[in-house]
C-alpha cells in the first residue's frame, strides 16, 4: 500500500500515525498480538465480525508498515504467525491508551451494549382464556 507523504505539513506526525493504523481493524490487530504471537484463525476467531480477506488485506498493510512480522513455517499445512514487530510494540502505550479512553465512554460510544429493560416495562403475555 502506497504511503501518502506527509512532509511539511502541519499535523504531518498525527496524520502519519495514524495512517498506518487507520480504519476498523488495523487498531484491533495490534491489539490483539499485544498478547503475544498468534495464528490467522487465532486472530479472526478473535474478531468475529471480520471477515477473511479483510483480515488478509489488513495483515498484509500492518506488514507492508513494518508493524507486524508474518513468519512462514515449511510444513504441510502451512502455518504462518504474526507477532508485533519493533515498530508495533511501540504502538502499545497508544492502543493501550484507546482500549482505556474507549472504556471509560463505553456509554456514550455505538458499540455500548444496549442498556437492560427497565422492570416495570417488561409486560407479561396475556393468557389465553
């Protein structure tokens, strides 16, 4: 993926950041291989709502930046792994600063759990007479 150059431009450092890790998944990745290495079923089985060619296509990006380390093993099957890179664990403060602020707007943010009915407006079904 072609890099956009950001010399010389004010916000130039925030606008490469985080167009290396920008769109839905890329911050989740990354969280995700904080834990440590982990395999592609590992990681979508992580994320269910992705689907595999978009995990493919980010992998490849993350990779592509330098983020994330993808290491073939010669086996049948192959297995292949992904572990953060150098660069991607320099990313830990802030995906682990994200995961705190999303936490702490949980109620405000669309992705919230939808709050529980209020017990008087839970009405029970009629019976038949």
């Amino acid at each position: 993926m072609k890099r956009k150059n950001f010399a010389r431009r004010p916000g130039c450092a925030v606008e490469a950041a985080l167009d290396l890790i920008d769109g839905k998944w890329k911050g989740v990745i990354l969280f995700h291989l904080q834990g440590g290495t982990q395999r592609f079923g590992e990681l979508r089985r992580r994320m269910p709502g992705i689907t595999q060619r978009m995990l493919t296509k980010q992998l490849r990006a993350l990779e592509d930046d330098n983020l994330v380390i993808r290491k073939v093993y010669a086996e049948v099957p192959p297995r292949v792994e992904y572990t953060l890179s150098e660069l991607g664990e320099s990313l830990r403060p802030v995906i682990d600063i994200l995961k705190a602020w999303g936490e702490s707007h949980q109620e405000r943010l669309s992705c919230a759990p939808a709050p529980a009915p209020a017990p008087d407006a839970v009405r029970k079904p009629k019976q038949a007479a």
